[in-house]
C-alpha cells in the first residue's frame, strides 16, 4: 500500500504504535492433570461460540502466517530453522494429539478419527485482536493502538475476554470441564509465561543504541509496575517476596529466546508492518499488571524512553552485570538496593528511574509535546504519573500502595502473615499471590481491592466494554476489526498486516496487505464500509481505492 498520505505521529513523546500480549495461566480444578493446549484451545472456542464468530464447525477468522518471520534476528541474522527451539516457531499452529484430548475428556468419552483431534487454536476478534493458544496458554494479543491510555483499555479488553470465556465454560453447556484464568507472569511451580509488549520504532534507530539505552531502563522499571511475587528464584523456594514476578527468570543480556536463557533485550525482528521503514520492538522483561496505573506506566515510560533514544538523548548509563542487577532490584523491597555502574558508581533503582523521568521531561519540554496548548493530550499525563510514583515510593509508600501493584500485594499479604503469623514459607501465602490476579471479580483479590476503591483505577468500566467489541479508530486495526464485524462469512483469515476475503462464487482468495499500521483507520476506510453493503461491491472498491 502506498504511504504517501500515512499519517505521522508527533515526535518526542508518549505517542507511538504499541500493543499487549498476555498469556493466561490456566487452570482446571476438577481435572488437574488436563493437558493444558487443549484446555486453552478450549477458552478459545468458548469465546468464539459466545460470540458467534465460529460456525456449528468451530471456525472461524484464522490467523494468517504468510508474513511471520519468526527466526529472524535484529542483529542481522536469521536462525536456521533446525536450530530452532519449538517454541520460537510461531509461525505454525500447534498440533493437538488425541492423547493431549483424553488428558482432559478421559479415553472412553472421545471418539476420533486417526490421531489429531481438530481444535480452534486461533481467533481474530471483531475488536481487532487476536485471541489463540500460545506454549499452552491462552493468549490475548491487543490490537494495535497510539498512545497508553489506548493500550490500557484495550489491554484491560483482554481481560474481560478471559472472563466472559471462564463464564462460559463454567456454565455447564460446554465440553470441557470448568477452568480458572490468572492474570499473572508464574504458577508457583517453576514455570513462567509471558506478558509482551510491542512498539513500532524507527528501522533507521540502530538496534545497538536501543539496547544501550533501554537496559537500565528494564532493570529498573520494575519498581514502578511490577506485580510482586512471594517467594525468590525461578522456582520459588527461596523465602521472601519481591518486586517483580519475571525478574527471576531472566538470564541473558540480549538474545532471541523467550521462555529459554529470556533475555532483557528481545531481538527478534518480525516488524509485522512495512520492514524498511518500521521495527517491531518485542519487549518480554514486563509483568502482566492487574493494576490499572501500572499497566498504564508500564506503555507510557517506556514509549517515552522510545522518544529519547530516538532522539539522542536517553541517559548515558552503563549497568555492570544488569541481568544480577534485575534480580538484585527485584529481591528489595526495601528500595535502597544499589546497582554498579560501569563508571564506577552506584545508584539505587529509583535513581536510575528518575534519570529517565528527568531526561524525558526535558526532551518533552523542549518538543512541546507535554504543553498545555499544543501539546499531545498524553505526554504530560504519563509524566505526572511517572513522577508521582517515583516521589511516593521514595517517600509516602502508603499513598504509592493504592496503585503500584507489587506494593499493594504487599500490603495484603502483611495483613495476612500479622494476623495468623504466616511466614514467608507458607503455603497459604503462594496461594494468595495467585488469587490476586484471578479475572473473575468475585475472587481476584486485586479485582476486589479496585471495586472497593482501595487500588486505583483509570479505565471506566463502559471504555473497556466498549473495546472488546470495538478496534481503536486511528489504526489499522480499524479496518482488520470492522471487515471481521461486517463481512464474517468472507474473512477467511487475517494478521497484523493482512486481511484474506473469500469473495462469494469465486475460487481465489483475495489478500489485502496491511502493512502500513497508521493507514486502514476509521478516517481514513470509513466510507468504504459505509458505502458498499455487498462483498462484492466493498472488494471492488477497495482493490480501487489506495486510502487503505
């Protein structure tokens, strides 16, 4: 598609194409030893019945993966594919085996057909997004949206999406038995799983100054949207809780895994938009937040230091060690921590954020982006949270406990260990820490604590309802969204940067590339979708019309 009439967002700022990735930990009461793809599968299939988007077939709007490049390495390489551990091939379904079926159904209650039991693994929603199995999880991947404001509500989409598919599978009309969703990053057993972020950068930034500028950045930005976790190590058996509920898990500096030797700095180069002109920063280091505020400054900081290192300015600091640095962070409650700088200094995580918020605030001021007039409409309000943060948790921590997770979790579990002498050992106290993060209302204790009004929220309740049915309007998730609403039947399949119709009486199939994530807006296709009821008509205007 062409370019020359995309729309360009304004430098400096908090303003870039980002988006979510959460993977669910899941958990089936009734049938613990349910092999958990299947069960996932399951989730997706439930949604997809919920809303109607799948036939008496359980199909669907697929995923398409003709453009995923998976293997591919910023560093200018490309994996050879037998090399490949399996879970960085991304660009196939998985397979379910009938033994993976019976796990969760019991052999004498299935009847199959050789030995794969045909199974929904993916689903591009109406809202723009895509909802699949992911190293058995469900997976919530947001659409593509501007700014952080967006990239919480429609993340928060997610979870109600999770929701509504335990609701339906606890309604006893489904196949499988009830299972349970967590919002969470670990199970408490060893295992980890991802909540990914996503930001569009220039391809002209080279990749070396986003890996020097963003890695301090990570080690520390923990402190102000971690989730905490109880317990130290990978496999928690160390008594004692802490900031971060992935920090343990990281191993590397910079690298292409995600679940093996998890780098800082992900270096996967898989765009998902035009490759020349974009790259796709996949970031793995964040925690999957409860917490409207953190969640919030998790997007919103980092498209900030985005904007830094884009402009040459991001702090010069060099972390020795950073990946002991992250653990060390993480293991401090306490905050006075310090971490090692290659110069020779010593500077405790909160300082090194407020080099950041320093640094950030100056380039906005002098981009006029956080202005009162003339400014973005979102730059200054990440920075008042940004720097309200920073100053509560460096000095009034019970105002910071209304908002920044880790230490909201805290304070509950305090409670806990007071009132029945728990210590940080206990049993009882991990099954609080998984308890916090569970989507239903009723039982997360997060959920419960925001009802409440004792954790602070920023996304109105009608904002969220609203994005799981509706794409934000400035991307292209716009048109990927409203073809899947309008034409359900003709969407054979889709991604981030492809749209594939099944015109009625035809043999071919006819992909639209979406490559451009500024263009296919509501601004910008709006009068296709307007003018044109029929398929036929829509398609032969649009294969006409360039403003897509």
């Amino acid at each position: 598609m062409s370019s020359e009439t995309t729309p360009a967002l304004p430098a400096g700022g908090a303003l870039r194409v980002m988006g979510s990735e959460t993977e669910f930990g899941i958990h089936a009461p009734s049938t613990p030893a349910a092999n958990a793809t299947y069960l996932s599968s399951q989730v997706i299939a439930a949604y997809a019945r919920l809303t109607r988007q799948a036939n008496a077939a359980d199909s669907g709007t697929r995923w398409d993966y003709t453009d995923e490049t998976p293997l591919r390495d910023a560093r200018g390489f490309t994996v050879p594919r037998a090399e490949a551990t399996p879970d960085q091939l991304t660009d196939a379904e998985p397979i379910l085996t009938a033994e993976a079926v019976a796990l969760a159904h019991g052999p004498a209650e299935i009847e199959l057909d050789g030995d794969q039991e045909p199974a929904l693994m993916n689903l591009v929603l109406g809202n723009g997004a895509r909802l699949y199995v992911d190293h058995a999880h469900p997976e919530y991947s947001s659409p593509e949206v501007t700014n952080p404001r967006d990239a919480l509500v429609w993340d928060l989409a997610g979870d109600a999406v999770a929701l509504a598919a335990v609701r339906a599978l606890a309604s006893g009309g489904e196949r499988v038995p009830p299972v349970n969703l967590y919002k969470n990053n670990t199970d408490g057993k060893g295992a980890s799983y991802g909540s990914h972020e996503n930001y569009l950068v220039p391809r002209s930034v080279p990749f070396a100054d986003l890996v020097a500028g963003l890695t301090p950045f990570f080690v520390s930005r923990q402190l102000i949207c971690g989730t905490g976790r109880v317990g130290l190590g990978q496999d928690g058996t160390g008594r004692g809780y802490q900031v971060s509920q992935r920090a343990d898990y990281f191993e590397a500096e910079v690298g292409l895994e995600t679940t093996m030797r998890r780098p800082i700095i992900n270096t996967r180069d898989e765009p998902h938009a035009v490759a020349d002109k974009y790259r796709r920063l996949h970031v793995i280091v964040g925690d999957a937040n409860v917490s409207h505020v953190a969640n919030y400054l998790k997007f919103g900081t980092t498209a900030l230091v985005l904007s830094l290192i884009e402009a040459g300015r991001a702090p010069k600091i060099d972390v020795h060690e950073p990946v002991d640095a992250m653990h060390r962070l993480s293991h401090d409650t306490s905050l006075t921590e310090t971490v090692r700088l290659i110069d020779g200094r010593r500077l405790t995580g909160l300082e090194l954020q407020w080099a950041y918020f320093e640094a950030a605030a100056k380039l906005a001021a002098d981009q006029g982006v956080a202005s009162e007039e003339g400014g973005d409409g979102h730059t200054a309000e990440v920075l008042r949270h940004w720097e309200r943060a920073l100053t509560d948790l460096g000095g009034n921590q019970d105002a910071a406990s209304r908002y920044v997770e880790w230490l909201a979790k805290l304070r509950v579990l305090e409670g806990y260990r007071n009132r029945d002498g728990l210590e940080w050992g206990d049993a009882r106290l991990g099954l609080v820490d998984i308890q916090w993060s569970d989507v239903r209302p009723e039982r997360g204790i997060a959920l419960r604590l925001a009802a409440r009004g004792s954790l602070e929220t920023m996304a109105d309740a009608a904002a969220v309802a609203a994005a799981v049915v509706e794409p934000p309007v400035d991307t292209r998730a716009w048109f990927r969204g409203t073809s899947i609403k309008r034409f359900p039947r003709s969407v054979v399949s889709a991604s981030w940067d492809s749209v594939v119709f099944a015109p009625p009486g035809s043999y071919r199939l006819q992909r639209v590339p979406t490559r451009e994530p500024l263009r296919g807006t509501k601004a910008l296709t709006h009068r296709l979708f307007d003018e044109h009821e029929s398929i036929e008509d829509f398609l032969a205007a649009l294969l006409g019309d360039r403003r897509t």
